[in-house]
C-alpha cells in the first residue's frame, strides 16, 4: 500500500470513525466506554484495511445492533434502551480480534489475513443473531451439554430458531466479504463454517464454564451479580469466565477454525 493511500485512508478513516461513534453514542447503541473502544476499533479497520474491510464490521455491528434493540424491547420494555448499550468491554470482546487483524494485514498485507478478519467476524456475527433472534423468537431451547430444556437466551442454550439466526449471521459476513473481491467457494464456506462452529464453542463455554449467579428474587439463573434489584448468589463457573471473555476467546477461535478447515477442505 503506497504512503498516499495510507494517508488518504486514515483522513477517511478518522472522520467516519468518529461519526459513527458519535451517532451510536446518541442512539443508545454503545455507552460512552463502548463509542470510544468502537472509534479505536474503527479506525483500525477502516486506515488499515481499506473499504473491503469496513464493510463487513459495519455490518455486523448496526444488524447487530438493531437486532438486539428489537429483542430487548419486545423483552423487556421498561429497561431496554439502558441495557442494550454495549460498553466497552463487549466491544473490545466483539470486536478487538478484528482491530487487530486489521493492523496485522497493514503490516503484512496478506490476504489470508483478511479471511481470518472474516472468519472472527464470522463467529461474533453468527452468536449474536442467534442469541437475539431466538431470544426475540422463542422456541424450545436446550442446554447444549445435557440436553435439558432452558429459557430462550441462556448462555449454554441452543434453539433450531437461534441456529438459523446464527447461519445467517455467518451467511451475512461470509457475503459481505466477497463484494469488492473475487468469489472464492471453498474459502466461502469455509468463513460460514468457522463461524457456526466457533457459535457452538460460544454455547459449550456458556453452559460449562461461564460465571452464573441465581437471583434470590425471580431465582432465575443470571450472569449478573444484581438482578431484579437485589444481589445474586453465585451459582457455579470460574470467577473471570464472564459472557464478554466468552465471547472474545470465540472470536479468536474463528481465526484458529479457519486455518484448520482450510487445511483440510
């Protein structure tokens, strides 16, 4: 990349970051932290990997974001706008491996590492629409270990409804990705399949390893330690294993899913 465009792409870059920080600030989609993580995320992206790149990350983070908006208010009227603002932690998680991709490929300029971008991206993408759409749709949903009957939207739980949810969201990046490229089917599949696969290892953490707490009011099963107004009990899972570390080591997974699927395909 010559030095005119790289300079030409960061005096893009920056302007658009900061916009579209600005704007999910204002719209409740992140919290002050999560606009500012988003900007240095963005930026990264977008300076570093060019348009190519920036399309995929915009598109997962506003059907992302609209999703959820739509899932909490048909959820939980009263509250939702407060609670499906993402900080900054749940964006680094979401979207750091991105960032850092981005800046990897700036460096090295291989294309291989853009398809490691998608393949993340893939895999954050697929959880989120699962998780929103069979939270927003609800069907039976079971635990992925035992198989036993949970809520919609319990971390470990899997749905036919949120499975779909989550190929589409795989679908989604997968196809996002090759719009300014040329189509490559084996490599297609390959970004679709990491990113279910990195969605089931998502599930399989939640449901064995993920901090869980009971709420001594509703005793629900929660992942928060305040809950109906009142502290929770800790139930079972390591201390640091929250659903953000859950999300980000699924993320990185979508990196490690696609070298070994494309080793082997």
């Amino acid at each position: 990349m010559g030095e005119e465009n790289t300079v030409t792409n960061f005096l893009i870059a920056i302007p658009l970051a900061i916009t579209i920080a600005f704007f999910s600030y204002q719209l409740k989609y992140l919290t002050l932290g999560g606009s500012i993580s988003q900007f240095i995320i963005a930026v990264a992206i977008f300076g570093a990997g060019s348009i190519k790149w920036s399309i995929p990350i915009l598109i997962f983070f506003f059907s992302s974001s609209i999703i959820t908006r739509i899932s909490y208010k048909e959820n939980n009227l009263k509250n939702y706008l407060h609670q499906v603002s993402r900080n900054h932690f749940q964006v680094l998680a979401n979207g750091g491996v991105s960032g850092l991709l981005a800046v990897i490929y700036f460096i090295h300029n291989n294309e291989t590492i853009y398809y490691l971008f998608l393949a993340s991206l893939s895999v954050v993408c697929s959880d989120t629409w699962s998780t929103e759409i069979g939270t927003l749709i609800k069907s039976n949903t079971y635990n992925i270990v035992n198989l036993q009957k949970v809520e919609p939207g319990y971390s470990g739980g899997i749905s036919l409804v949120g499975s779909l949810g989550g190929l589409l969201g795989a679908l989604a990046i997968a196809l996002s990705g090759f719009l300014l490229i040329d189509f490559n089917f084996n490599i297609f599949v390959i970004i679709i399949a990491s990113g279910i696969l990195g969605n089931l290892l998502d599930s399989l953490l939640g449901s064995v390893v993920q901090l869980k707490y009971t709420c001594s009011i509703c005793n629900k099963t929660v992942e928060t330690k305040i809950h109906c107004g009142s502290g929770t009990k800790y139930l079972r899972g390591l201390n640091w294993m929250n659903n953000d570390t859950v999300n980000f080591i699924a993320s990185i997974s979508g990196v490690f899913f696609f070298i070994i699927l494309n080793k082997i395909l």
